[in-house]
C-alpha cells in the first residue's frame, strides 16, 4: 500500500506543472550562434540549460514579486514556469556553451563543434 | 545553415496543449494573445492593491532603465518602453505603450519605480484619508 502512494505522488505532480513557451531569438556569427529567449521576471539562478545530443532544453522557473497581502486587481501576467525544447541542426560543441541573463532575456552562446565548421580542400 | 532543425509544437506537446487550453477557457489571456499573435508588440501587466499600495507589475525584457518612461497623470499611468538597437548595418526598433487607469487617490510625489530581471513594479501609495481606519467607540 505504502509503496503504491509514494510512486504515484510524483508523476501526479508532472502532469499538474504547466509550462509557457517563451519568445526567442536567434543570431549567428562566424563560428558561434547566439540563442536569445524572453524570460522576464526569471533571475540568473533560476535558469536551467540542458543539451543532450541535439536537444536544447531550456527552464525557467519565475520567482513571485507577489507578496502575501495583495489582492488582485487586474492580470495577465501567466504564472507558469518556461521551458523551450529546441532541436539543433547544427553540432555544438557542449563544453563550450555559455549563457548570461540581463534584463530578462537569456543569451546562450553555441559554439560550432570543429567538426561541423566548414573546411577548405586543396586539390593537388 | 540554420541553427533549428525545424520549430513546430511537436516538439514540443505541452506546449500546444497548453496554448489550446488557455485560449478556450481563460478569456483573460485571450486578447492579449491575439495581439501577441497578429504581431503587436505589447506587454503584459498586472495589478495589485493593499491598504497602503496600489502596485502594478509589468513585464518587460530586454528593456534599459533609460529607455522607460513613466507617467502619472489624472490617475491614469502610462509605461511607455522604447529601444532601439544597432546591429552592424541594420537598426531596429521596438515601442510598447500602456495606459491604466487606477483610482484617484494616489500620492504623486510618492510614486515609487523599479526595475529588475525584466519586471518593472511601480509602487502607488494611497492617500492618507483614503486609508481603511479602526473607528474606536467611546
């Protein structure tokens, strides 16, 4: 009995999490591709990054400015946390990803593996 | 080459759902959404009140302190963001506008605003008299 309460709790709580997708942006160099995702009212340790493979997984989770004591007026700010699934064409290098947040927007950093950067071949 | 294989909400089902979801049963979003949709660029916002406070949350990334502009006037409150960004050749440009109306008893020259992770909260303090007060009974 008690083993069936505990395996069920969490799965509960899954289905119940909504997610909102967020805005992006994307901008390219000469070696690099730059990710840019709309996440107001997320702070820097509140975001997650995750790539695995070609899957680019992006979580934030919003922190309430709300305080107890408010009552509501009027909204339309969604309370649901972000998540952006994107499906890379392009081989990163994942050790090399870097991100920042500054004034709500996330700027992740993709550097081209060496592998997949384009390449000169001499004919002799 | 492109960076994204291709972007649909297969990849990603919660998503669809929960954008299907949220337009048939919460007509709140629903006007909001459609200008999202149609291109306009708008922002949200939110209001809140207490005893003391009137606030109101907005949301806005992307944006510099400097590019806000805030203004009170016969108590309505108009956020009005404007950036514009230069990126080798190509400049472009971004303008957002809200009006509130709130209710007349705010104190204009305690109106408070800050700004952080993309949130602007502007801070409304209601009048003196205006305030709910405990009547003793003698």
């Amino acid at each position: 009995m008690d083993t069936q309460i505990t395996k069920e709790t969490p799965a509960k709580a899954a289905k119940e999490q909504r997610y909102l997708r967020p805005r992006y942006e994307v901008d390219t160099s000469q070696d690099e591709y730059f990710v840019r995702v709309y996440l107001p009212g997320v702070k820097k340790e509140a975001v997650d990054i995750t790539l695995d493979n070609d899957d680019l997984l992006i979580l934030g989770h919003r922190s309430s400015v709300v305080q107890d004591g408010w009552k509501t007026i009027y909204r339309e700010l969604p309370d649901a946390d972000y998540r952006l699934k994107l499906q890379l064409n392009v081989h990163i290098d994942g050790s090399r990803i870097g991100a920042k947040v500054e004034d709500g927007i996330l700027t992740v950093t993709l550097p081209v593996a060496e592998e997949a950067k384009p390449r000169q071949i001499s004919v002799n | 080459m492109t960076l994204i294989k291709y972007d649909n909400y297969y990849n990603d089902p919660f998503s669809e759902l929960d954008r299907l979801l949220e337009f048939s049963f919460n007509p709140r979003n629903r006007l909001t959404r459609f200008f999202q949709e149609t291109g306009s660029r708008d922002f949200r916002l939110d209001i809140y009140a207490d005893d003391d406070n009137t606030y109101v949350i907005a949301e806005l990334p992307g944006i510099q302190k400097k590019d806000l502009d805030i203004q009170l006037h016969n108590s309505v409150l108009t956020i009005t963001a404007e950036r514009k960004q230069k990126k080798g050749d190509t400049e472009s440009s971004f303008r957002a506008k809200r009006e509130v109306t709130l209710s007349d008893d705010v104190r204009p020259e305690k109106v408070e605003a800050r700004f952080e992770d993309g949130l602007l909260k502007v801070t409304l303090p209601k009048r003196e008299e205006r305030k709910p007060k405990a009547i003793t009974i003698n």
